[in-house]
C-alpha cells in the first residue's frame, strides 16, 4: 500500500556495486540475512551498513555515520 505522501516522493537513486565472497562467508551472510528478516541481499548490505558505520572502528574510533 502506497501512502499518500509517498506518492508524490522521488525514488532513492541505487549504485549498484559487485563484491566477491568466499562460498563459506556468503553462505554464513545469507544465515544472518535470514536471521534478521532481511528479503535479499541488498537489502541485508544497505542495512548493516546504515547500522555498522556508526560502531566504534578499530583501537575504538568511531567510524563514520552514513545517512540515506
């Protein structure tokens, strides 16, 4: 169901990027893409990126904070 404010919004313009994983990661990704209720991995990538970018980095920095 498309709200009414919705209507009327400009969709978000995708970049669309490869990455190449070993079978084992990939596989483990597609267990906690499930786990969490993620539909595809697009999905799943945009999610943890929005949710990782703002956890202390290494030697505890903050990395930075992405925003969509």
């Amino acid at each position: 169901m498309v709200r009414r404010d919705d209507r009327h919004r400009p969709s978000p313009v995708m970049e669309r990027f490869t990455i190449s994983l070993e079978t084992k990661l990939a596989d483990a990704f597609d267990e906690l893409m499930a786990r969490r209720g993620y539909r595809n991995r697009s999905e799943a990538v945009r999610g943890l990126l929005r949710s990782g970018a703002s956890t202390p980095g290494p030697r505890g920095r903050r990395r930075e904070t992405m925003t969509a």
